[in-house]
C-alpha cells in the first residue's frame, strides 16, 4: 500500500507563491476539507469521495498549498510511494 510523503512527514514542498513568491503552506488533505469526518473512513473510500477521479488508480493525494500573504491557493497532486 502506497503512503503519502506529505501527510506523513517524510518530505516537505518548498513552492512560491507565484503572485507574492511567500512559501505556500500545506494546508492538508483536500478530503479533509470536503468531508470533516472522512479520516475515519479507509483511504480508498476517502479518495472516491475527494472530487478528483483517478486519485485511487494513480496513487495521488491532492494537498492544498495556500499563501497565508495573499491568499493565493492551489491544488498539489502528491505521489504516494
């Protein structure tokens, strides 16, 4: 089973803002924010519920990377290894 480096601290993401260039912060997991509750579901019942169709085929988990500056956000697809 694949695992996520970023919901698991094994990596960071170091990207820039492109309207500011201020670090984006990993907000989390997009599921998280759909549904409040989902980590009590197993991680293939989250995913075919995250809004994103081939996160489960392709192994991805979708991060949400904000700008705590300007507010900018942005969807980061993650592979799981």
């Amino acid at each position: 089973m694949a695992i996520c480096p970023l919901c698991n601290s094994l990596k960071v993401l170091d990207i820039n803002c492109p309207k500011c260039n201020t670090q984006l912060e990993d907000s989390g997991k997009i599921s998280d924010f759909l549904d409040p509750y989902g980590h009590y579901n197993d991680e293939e019942t989250v995913k075919m519920g995250d809004g994103y169709p081939n996160t489960a085929k392709d192994q991805i988990c979708p991060h949400l990377m904000v700008c705590n500056n300007c507010q900018y956000d942005v969807v980061k697809f993650i592979q799981e290894e």
